[in-house]
C-alpha cells in the first residue's frame, strides 16, 4: 500500500467507501509497480510526487466502469466503427508518466 485512505482523502480522491478504496488502491499499485519496474517495493518513504499523484490514478481506475464505450456497430449492410477509445491502463500509464519523477520510471541502461 502507497498510501492510507486518511491520506487518499487529504490530497483529493473521490471514493468515499473506504472497501472499494482498497480494492482500487491493490490494483493501482499493481499497475504503479509494473510502470516503475518496481523501484518502489519496500521504500521506506513514499515520494511526495507518488503521493500527489496515486489519488489520480486510483480515482482513474475507480471511475473506469463507466468508461464501456461503443466502439462500433453493424446492421444487415451497414457497419460503422468508431476509433478506439483510449484504454484504462492506457490512461493510467500516461497519467503517472506524466507527474513521476524520472528516476522512477526510466527504462534504459545506465
């Protein structure tokens, strides 16, 4: 866990259940170590930036269930597509790739 519900509230997040606020965080967490390669697994100190930011992302994943858009549709000859609507990991990586300082999520060689 990144951050606690007392804190999850403090800088803004939206979910008032503090269950389905647990459930969310498990999975942003998952998503948040895949995207820092888990740099921060076992940090005593949370940076201020994953804690400014972590309330975003869990609020991103706890609002992804209304997010099923139609993405096309076909009747007898008639077909439609629409272009693809933007993926919720898709959204969540773009998110913290925005506010996550470098040195957390730096993929190359050093």
């Amino acid at each position: 866990m990144y951050i606690s519900y007392d804190d999850y509230l403090e800088y803004g997040g939206n979910i008032q259940d503090e269950a389905a606020f647990n459930l969310y965080e498990a999975r942003a967490g998952a998503l948040l170590n895949k995207i820092t390669q888990g740099r921060l697994n076992g940090a005593a100190d949370i940076p201020l930036e994953v804690k400014a930011v972590y309330p975003v992302l869990i609020d991103i994943l706890a609002d992804s269930k209304n997010d099923e858009a139609v993405s096309g549709f076909s009747n007898d000859d008639v077909s439609i597509s629409y272009s693809s609507p933007e993926t919720v990991e898709s959204k969540f990586t773009r998110k913290a790739l925005e506010y996550l300082p470098d040195y957390l999520v730096y993929r190359g060689v050093d």
